[in-house]
C-alpha cells in the first residue's frame, strides 16, 4: 500500500525550557534535563486537570529542528558505532520527528506543567501528553 494520505495534528502547548540548542541538550532526560515547562494552549487546559505532581507522563513532541531526510545514523553520533536505521535508535533526526519523552510533573499551575526528564529545546511544540501505566493489576 504506497498510497500517500495527509494527517494533521496540531500542538497542544510548547516547551518553555533553558535549552536553547539540540548541542546542548542531554541525548535523553534522564542525563541532566533541567526542570523545563510544559505551557498549555488555553482550549487544552480542562484535559490535564487531573495531573498531579509526582505523576509520570509520556510527552509526545514534534521535533521541530529535526533533518527529516535523514535514514540512518551512528548511535549517539559515535562513529565507532554501525550506522543504524532511524527506526532502531532514538535519533530526533528521522522522516517524521515525533520526539517520546518520560516526565515526572513536579508542579501544575493552570496551563504550566513543570517537569523533570523533559530533554526537549525551548519552543519545541507538544503534540500530547499520556499517562504512564503501572501493573495492569492497578489499571
């Protein structure tokens, strides 16, 4: 099936974060992301009132500065390494640069989440937010 189709999504907010270039942002947020700011567009806010501080949530991100032409890379950017697929590494750079981020909220003001483990660079526009599953026992 090569039959092209169009789908539009729209941000629901934006990083608001110290990071201003992908140079000096950790590869993943668990290695240094300073707190950061997840800011709700005000017709979203209703749909994240029930996030409290403490929990965990996937960020999903449109990497906006990403090469989308890019197939296959070296792992972390070392050369050392085989070049691998896109599909198999955690590159922003890919066809579309849909960036996956674990969070923990440390704080929620209205349209302002502030959250740690958020490696994304300041402006970079958020697609969605999704709960982080325990045990399905707990579900």
């Amino acid at each position: 099936m090569s039959s092209v189709e169009q789908y539009q999504v729209r941000p629901i907010g934006w990083v608001r974060s110290p990071l201003s270039d992908r140079a000096d942002a950790p590869r993943q947020g668990d290695e240094g992301a300073p707190p950061a700011d997840i800011v709700l567009d005000t017709d979203v806010v209703a749909a994240a009132k029930d996030l409290r501080p403490g929990d965990e949530v996937i960020v999903l991100t449109w990497l906006h500065r990403a090469d989308r032409t890019v197939l296959a890379v070296h792992p972390r950017g070392d050369h050392a390494r085989p070049e691998t697929g896109v599909f198999a590494t955690r590159s922003p750079d890919r066809p579309n640069p849909i960036g996956l981020h674990r969070v923990t909220i440390a704080e929620s003001d209205g349209h302002i989440l502030t959250v740690h483990g958020l490696e994304a660079i300041d402006g970079t526009p958020v697609l969605d937010l999704k709960p982080v599953l325990g045990p399905a026992a707990e579900r």
